[in-house]
C-alpha cells in the first residue's frame, strides 16, 4: 500500500480545443489561485500531497480557481470537472540482480 492508496473525490480543470476538452497544463495556463495556501492546485497542495493529482478537494476552492484561469486567459474555454478515483497498489513481481564481489 502507498500513500496514493484510497478512494478520492477531487476536482480538476479542463480546457476546451479544436479536439475537445483536455486536463489543462498549470505549464501552459499557469496555476490557478483558489486563495488557499493548503487546497490549491498546484505541488503545495493537499491533493498533490495525498494523490499525486494537480486538483482540490473543495467544490467552492474549484470554482475559485475555474474563475481565475478564466480571467487569466481570456479566449479559452475552462470547466470544472469532478473526479472520482479507487486506487490500489499490490505487488505483482519481485527482481533484484546479486553483486558480485571484486576480487
């Protein structure tokens, strides 16, 4: 079992193209301030912490961040979507390779 073990609930921005709607890249777009230092989307941020997930467990915190990516590209079109993941971790397989001493 590792950290990234559990059923989470989380929500992610997206951004619409000519192809349709993607996750959106913080490299891109630049991270979206939801006003919280603890529940953001960026590395800092419970989610990340907990998932691995560039995403905020708080509906009200996901809005806020929807609306200033928004703001801070105007042309695109963003939307908040919902996510809901089981995880788990099992080991399939073990292999190591013994050293071999120097003489």
């Amino acid at each position: 079992m590792t950290r990234n073990d559990g059923v989470f609930k989380f929500y992610k921005i997206q951004h619409k193209d000519s192809t349709g709607w993607h996750f959106s890249s913080f490299d891109h777009f630049g991270s979206p301030d939801t006003g919280s230092k603890e529940d953001c989307f960026t590395a800092c941020g419970k989610c990340w912490q907990k998932t691995g997930q560039h995403a905020v467990y708080s509906l009200t915190l996901g809005l806020t961040g929807l609306k200033n990516m928004a703001e801070n590209n105007p042309g695109y079109n963003f939307r908040l979507v919902c996510c809901e993941i089981n995880q788990k971790t099992y080991k399939v397989a073990n292999f190591g390779i013994k050293k071999i001493k120097k003489q």
